[in-house]
C-alpha cells in the first residue's frame, strides 16, 4: 500500500480556478494564494440557500494524543457526498505548527482522503497564522528598539513586557 506521500506525490492537482468554476464560484472574487490555494469572500454566500443547507460538524475527543481521524473523517465524508451526487463543501481550520512539528504529521488527512498540497497547508497555507505572528512580533522588535535608542535619555519607559509568540499549538 502507498503512503501518505505516495499518495499525495502521485495526485495531479486540479488549479483552484476549475474547482472554482465548476462550484459556480465566480473566479474574479477568488483571493489567490497560487495556483491551488484561494479564499472565496463571505459576500458569496447566499444566505437564502445556506438556511435551506446542511451543516455537518465533525469534532471529536479521541483517546489518542494525536487526536487522530477528524480531517480523514471529514475529507472522506465530503467525498462521499460528491460521489452520490451530493453538492458539498468542506471548510478545515488551519493546522498549527505544533501538530506539524511536533508528534502527527499535520492536518490534511490521510490515505486518499487529504487535502492537497501538504505541505503548503501545514506550513502557513494562506498565512493568516503567520502574518499574526509576524505583526505581535514586529511590535515586539520596535518596542525592544524604542527601550534600547532610549535608554540614555531616561525616556521613562525601563522595560515594557511583550513577549514574542510563535504558534505551536
């Protein structure tokens, strides 16, 4: 049986543009974050169809640290849903690093049922983890500036407390 990887290497993806299309997403109102990856505005959404929808939540407390199964689980479901004919979507959160860097391999499922490209999604995907990062932390740096240009002025400002912070779940 192949891997994960095998798996997701030997897959030739299909650009976000033509999923787009074939939803009935208009592709100009995509925001592009390469040629795989776009977030859709929530100014698309019918609000009249969505009450008519369905709404599965998949969540879980496994017994496992890993916390294994809850993205193979919704990825599977969704694909399940297409296969009979079903219109269905599936929104997955951003994984954090620490899941990616620490004991599982990340969140984009497993077996053929993943979420496509892996590695894009597990590291920063569309950036919105990062980009926060990196704001908190530029703060950080220009108040660790500020104190130290200062310090000889007796500016008054001695120490101010702002950790820098990186996520890892």
């Amino acid at each position: 049986m192949k891997s994960d990887t095998e798996i997701a290497d030997s897959t030739v993806l299909e650009e976000i543009d033509t999923i787009a299309r074939k939803a009935g997403i208009p592709v100009e109102n995509l925001f592009h974050y390469g040629p795989y990856i776009a977030k859709v505005p929530l100014k698309l959404i019918d609000d009249h169809k969505a009450k008519k929808s369905h709404l599965i939540l998949v969540t879980a407390i496994t017994a496992t640290k890993a916390g294994v199964g809850k993205t193979t689980v919704s990825i599977g479901l969704g694909m399940g849903l297409n296969h009979i004919g079903k219109k269905a979507f599936i929104a997955l959160r951003e994984p954090s690093l620490g899941p990616c860097f620490g004991i599982k391999g990340g969140a984009t499922g497993g077996g053929y049922a993943q979420v496509l490209p892996p590695e894009r999604i597990n590291l920063h995907f569309t950036g919105d983890f990062h980009a926060i990062t990196s704001a908190h932390n530029l703060i950080a740096a220009q108040l660790d500036n500020y104190i130290f240009q200062n310090r000889a002025e007796g500016s008054g400002l001695k120490n101010i407390l702002w950790r820098r912070v990186m996520d890892m779940n």
